[in-house]
C-alpha cells in the first residue's frame, strides 16, 4: 500500500514538473513563419511571423506550440515548433514577451521560397503523405469499457479546457472462488475525477496521458449453486485510482481509446470471493463534441 501511495505522489510531482514545463517562448528561425487555426497543417493560415520575433508559449504539444496570438477569435494560435527555438521561461519573464500581429507583413518583400523537392534516385518511389486534421478539443464523450474480471458497462467522459475531466462509469464483473461454491456478480457505479498531465499532438495522432481517482458504489451478489442455497446481495462503497492514456487518431477525430490501469479498493462481504484489487481496463469514448 505504501508503494502504491509513493507511485501516486510520484505521478502527481510529475505532474508539476510537466506543467511548469508548458510556459515558455518560441523564437522565429526562419524567415517568415506560418501561424495555423489548430495544431495540423490541415488548418487554415491565420498570420505570419518574421525572423527573429518572439513568442509566447502557453503549451508544448510535441510537434506544435499554442502561442498567444490575439488577432484570432479565442486569441491563441499554432507554430510548428520546426520554424524556431524553443525554451522554457519563467511566468515573469514571458508577460514581457510580444508576438508580432499578423496584420504586420514581414520585412521581407518576398515570400520565403519552398524548400526545393527532393528528386528520388534510382530504385526509389516518392511518397506523398496525407494528413488529416487533429481535434482541437474533446469537450464529452460517450462510450463503453472492458476489463479484467470479466468487466464490461458503459462509460462518459467530459473535459473541461483540456485540462481537468470528469468520468462516471457503470460496469458489471463477475467474480468465482477456488475454495466457495458458487459465483459472485457486481455491479458498480463509479463517478470520479480525471487530470490530463499533459498533450502530444503530432499530425497523426493525439496522445493525453492522465491519472484520475474515483468512488465506487457496489452491490454484489452470492448465487450458490448448492441444493436449497438462498441468493444473498449486499452493497458497499470503496474507492479506486487509476492512471491511463487517451489515444486519437488523425483517421478517426471524434473517438478517444484509453488503457488504464488502476487500484481499486471496496467491502468483500463474501469469504472465498476477494476480487483482485489492481485492475486493467479498454474504453473507447465517441466525442459528440
């Protein structure tokens, strides 16, 4: 138990680090840098930055930085981060960070010419790669989940600024014993917290690792298949935590997959039917929007 309290504290100082982590600034390299609506070149061009200006960044995606940008409608925009160098700053020093209006052109007269293509030698084929376009957000979802015990239900999933998310779920398992005849069936209701710890976004797929805890709210059920045995039920409230990562994939933007493992801990009113208390888990959520 101990060791699962330190992993807990350790994922949560991680955590910290991570988001400490997000602020920084991202120095224009080249000489005219395309601001995009969303993370993907897919999206539309909203304003350009000349060599040399400096932006704020206020999260780090992997491949793509969310910078401030105030001539957009929610006033952030995207840079891929291959246009410049970035570093990490303190909150301090990047509220004296300016970026540079897209209604100012940059000093150049001319467009920065496109990289010249490659010309493939002998025995190679070019390849001409498509890229679909990443979700900005995932605001709720609707989906279901499968799990070891034999656990199957129903799960939803909501996100508030990407950050903080809220999950409930309504499962079933079963549970036999080695030592007691018969088989016990569960069923819970599990409303819980969830924490994104931070987002990967590339132009095929989106990755958001996050760790969560819940409360779960148990009725099982002892049907004894001996002769002139009486079906007994009780109920019971424990509690679970759990850490997992929520794929999205370019092909498909709506749906999320998420594997987690967990800790769950609830009453075993039935001797000879104590559940494992670790658990792994599939769900698949459908963003409605």
């Amino acid at each position: 138990m101990i060791r699962r309290a330190a992993f807990i504290l350790f994922a949560l100082g991680l955590n910290a680090t991570v988001v400490c982590a997000q602020e920084g600034t991202l120095t224009v390299a080249v000489a005219s840098a395309d601001v995009y609506k969303g993370p993907s070149n897919v999206y539309p061009v909203i304003g350009h930055v000349s060599r040399g200006a400096v932006l704020h960044v206020s999260r780090n995606l992997g491949s793509w930085v969310r910078v401030t940008w105030p001539d957009s409608p929610d006033g952030v925009g995207y840079v891929h981060v291959d246009t410049g160098r970035l570093s990490t700053t303190t909150a301090a020093a990047a509220s004296t960070v300016t970026s540079q209006p897209s209604s100012q052109a940059p000093p150049s007269p001319t467009k920065s010419a496109p990289p010249p293509a490659r010309t493939p030698t002998a025995g190679q084929v070019p390849v001409h790669r498509g890229v679909a376009a990443m979700p900005e957000s995932h605001l709720f979802g609707l989906g279901g989940v499968i799990g070891s015990m034999s656990t199957f239900g129903a799960t939803a999933r909501a996100w508030h600024a990407n950050r903080l998310g809220i999950q409930i779920g309504f499962t079933r398992d079963a549970v036999a014993s080695d030592v007691a005849p018969g088989r016990v069936t569960s069923t819970q209701f599990e409303p819980g917290v969830i924490y994104s710890l931070f987002d990967s976004v590339s132009d095929y797929v989106w990755i958001r690792p996050y760790v969560g805890s819940g409360v779960s709210f148990r009725h099982q059920t002892l049907r004894d298949t001996a002769p002139g045995a009486v079906e007994t039920s009780q109920s019971g409230v424990g509690f679970r935590f759990f850490a997992g990562t929520e794929l999205t994939f370019a092909s498909a933007p709506r749906f999320g997959l998420s594997v987690d493992l967990g800790y769950r801990r609830f009453p075993t009113p039935f001797p000879g039917f104590e559940a494992d208390p670790l658990s792994a888990s599939i769900a698949g959520h459908w963003y409605i929007k």
